[in-house]
C-alpha cells in the first residue's frame, strides 16, 4: 500500500485508448439558441469540469457501449450539449446544433494498475487531472471545440467517468439533470423522466452584442502571467457528517434576534467555513473580506422560471466586511450578513442587475469573486450521488481542476447521504495548513 501512496503522489497518466464522437441518435436538423444576459458573462470560466469514481461494473467495454448509446439517446433532448458556440452577424452569441456536426467528445483511457480506494484521498483532485477532459481550457473555446467532452477511464476495480462542460451554455442545476437523465436512460428508462426547458428567451431575450471572436480576445490572457505569480494553492475535501451539520446550524441559531427568520442550513455552514477561512488567513482587522455564492435565480425571475431550465440562470450574490468585525462577533453575524444578501437578491434585484451589465458588459474571469473571498459553488441540494448508470453509485464525486482560486468552494451531497455535506475546499497552502489543524472549524472540541 505505501507503493501506492507515493506513486499517487504524482499526477496520474492514463493511456488513451480511443476517441470518437456522439450526436444525437435521431437527426434533428438545424437548431440554435441565443445565450442570454445570464450566460454571457461565463464565456471567459474555464470549462465546469466534474469526476465521477465507480467501482465495481461489469466489462469495462460493454459499460462503455452503454455509456455511449445512453448518451445518444439522451442528447435527442439536450442536443444543446452536441451543438457549437456560434455569433450571428451582429456580435450576438448563440448556441447551433446542426446534424452534420462533430457532437460530444469521448476519450476512452486506461489506468489499470489502480484502485478506486487509491482515488479517495482528502487532498483535493490535482493528482486526478489528466482524468478529466479540458484542462485550462475556456469557455470561448466552444466556437471551435465540443461544448461537452466525457473521458471513461478504466481501473483496476472501476472506472472513473471525468466530464468537462462549457459553462457558458449551463450552469451546475442543469449539469446534473443531465447527468442523472443520461443514468435513467443507462438503466432502461425509455424516456427520460422531465424534459430539459430550452426556451432561454422566456427568461431573457436582450441581444447583447460582445467583440469576442477567439480565445485570444479573452481577458484572461491579459493576465496571463498572474498564476505564476500568485499563491500555491492546496485543495482538501472536508466531511461533514449529519451529525456536525446538525451541530453548526444549533449553534448559529442559538441566540435568535427578535422577529429573525431561522438560518438555513446552508446560510449556517457558509457562516462557518467563512469565519475558519478568514481565521487562517491571519488577516489584519481593517483587511476585507468578501463572501461570494453563486444563487440559482429560476425561482427568484419573474415570471419564475421552471427546474427544468436548460441554461445558466445563476448571479453571483456578494457580502463583505471587515475580518476583525467578523472573527469577532458569533456566527449569527456572518450568517445574518448571508441572509440579508440572498433575501434580497428578488426579481427586481435581478432585473437591475442584468440590465447595468447589459449596459455595459463585463466578462467575468473565473476568480472575479472579490479581496479575501470565500465564493461557493455547486450545491449539497444536488443529487450527485443518485447518479446510477446501472453499477451502483458513485464512490466519489468531486469537481475537477479548473476554475480553482484562492477561497473557492464547493459544496456536495455527503456520500453517506442525510445532510451530510462534503466541503472542497482551495486555499493558499500556508491557511490550508492552519484550517487543516483549527479543530473549531473540524467540530472537534
């Protein structure tokens, strides 16, 4: 076993078998979609890369047919993901399908000398990046490269399925109502069971015209030479049984003000990650710092839009204070500063936002969440663990190694389900180590 562990010490290389394409099984002649002002501001994010470990199966090669027949089948209904980015004469972005396109990318590896057990340490998915497809690449890309790429890559006891989806065209609800419509079919549905909306217009239909035309264009290369020079980060994964959950939501809502709504699970742990975050980053008093989630608007547009929407239909909510005034107050502040933002983040807020960025358009880059931030991603609400192709659930779900800055987390399901949630954490290697041994933040005292 100590073998494994220090071969896992480095980035695994798979042996790529095989890549072909898939489209949908039916023609369905030429459609296209414009990107709304929701969609937009995504083009320069990296493709939202997610890995999915499963062991067990039966033959690696009958599993890959099977993915692949699922998979043409179930983009007769998210052909979106089959199709290109594309601009019309005028400068608008939109996203074509057309038959006679390339589809979806599948690569088919191999890495036959490991175990999943190998695969399941805390540390964050640096080692596991060649597992995944779309490596630093962005989103823009999407005008030349498939809009979706799956790698299959076989193990010893498994298989580990790596997807890279083009973030400019979908956001994490409509990701994983792929995903577990691809596993419905892969286990005998003849149908999938709720049809994607993708109706982008009825949520909004403002032509925003952007001088992007390659990847060259993107902001992020104007700041090609910042990674280099800034932080080494770390990336861990933190489990937080029902238990602890339970215990973090008890505590912020312990001493209620007068006519306050409860905290949300969610506003309660966010509460707790940023206080530990903030803790380890030893900030001065005076030093800011920003909280950052990235809401799901469906509900919140009006007219309300439906769970089945096919798109992005997500803002970024912000909240900031002084790090001295949060460390020093109980978590009921922080948590109270999260509520506030989100509470107010209606329809009118929404509308505002979109039409002050329409106005003057502005392509986020992927760590565009503000000074000393904690930014959250992703949702425990999703049912990533219900994603069953037919061999049972996954192992392990994680997110891959793209859009990843200093502060950025991702919140899963608990593998052991209940309110269990898995934390994925990246921060600079110096707080990751001070966060790692805060038994505060670990629930250990």
């Amino acid at each position: 076993m100590a073998a494994q562990v220090v071969k896992l010490d480095k980035t695994l290389k798979a042996k790529i078998l095989s890549t072909t394409r898939v489209m949908p099984k039916k023609p369905l002649g030429r459609r296209e979609c414009q990107l709304t002002t929701f969609d937009l501001p995504y083009l320069a994010f990296y493709y939202n890369q997610k890995l999915m470990i499963y062991k067990g199966g039966a033959d690696f090669e009958d599993m890959v047919e099977k993915l692949k027949d699922g998979l043409g089948v179930v983009l007769e209904e998210f052909y979106q993901l089959a199709g290109k980015l594309g601009k019309d004469e005028d400068g608008v972005f939109k996203v074509e399908y057309d038959d006679d396109m390339d589809g979806v990318e599948v690569v088919v590896a191999a890495l036959e000398e490991i175990e999943t057990a190998d695969l399941m340490d805390e540390d964050g998915t640096t080692k596991l990046k060649e597992l995944v497809p779309y490596n630093g690449v962005l989103n823009l890309e999407g005008l030349h490269r498939p809009l979706l790429a799956v790698q299959l890559t076989k193990l010893k006891d498994g298989l580990v399925m790596g997807c890279a989806f083009n973030h400019a065209i979908l956001d994490g609800t409509s990701t994983w109502h792929f995903m577990s419509s691809w596993a419905q079919i892969c286990s005998g549905s003849q149908t999938i069971s709720v049809p994607p909306f993708l109706d982008r217009a009825k949520a909004r239909n403002t032509r925003v015209k952007l001088n992007l035309s390659t990847p060259s264009d993107a902001p992020e290369n104007g700041n090609a030479t910042k990674p280099m020079a800034g932080p080494i980060l770390r990336e861990k994964i933190f489990k937080f049984s029902e238990s602890a959950i339970d215990q973090i939501k008890s505590k912020v809502n312990a001493n209620p003000s007068e006519g306050s709504k409860p905290f949300s699970t969610f506003q309660s742990l966010s509460t707790h990650v940023w206080h530990a975050v903030t803790r380890a980053r030893q900030l001065k008093p005076e030093d800011y710092t920003v909280f950052t989630v990235f809401t799901d608007c469906r509900k919140r547009v009006d007219p309300p839009m439906p769970e089945s929407y096919f798109g992005n239909l997500i803002q970024a909510v912000f909240t900031v204070t002084a790090a001295g005034l949060l460390v020093a107050n109980s978590l009921e502040f922080g948590s109270g500063l999260i509520q506030k933002a989100i509470n107010m983040h209606n329809s009118k807020a929404i509308e505002e936002r979109n039409k002050e960025w329409e106005s003057n358009p502005k392509i986020f880059q992927f760590k565009d969440a503000g000074v000393n931030c904690v930014a959250v991603g992703s949702s425990p609400r999703f049912k990533v663990y219900e994603v069953d192709f037919g061999w049972g659930e996954p192992e392990s779900v994680r997110s891959g190694s793209n859009n990843r800055f200093d502060g950025m987390v991702y919140l899963y399901q608990g593998k052991s389900g209940g309110r269990s949630i898995d934390v994925e954490i990246s921060l600079e290697a110096n707080a990751m180590e001070k966060l790692e041994n805060d038994k505060e933040f670990l629930m250990e005292t």
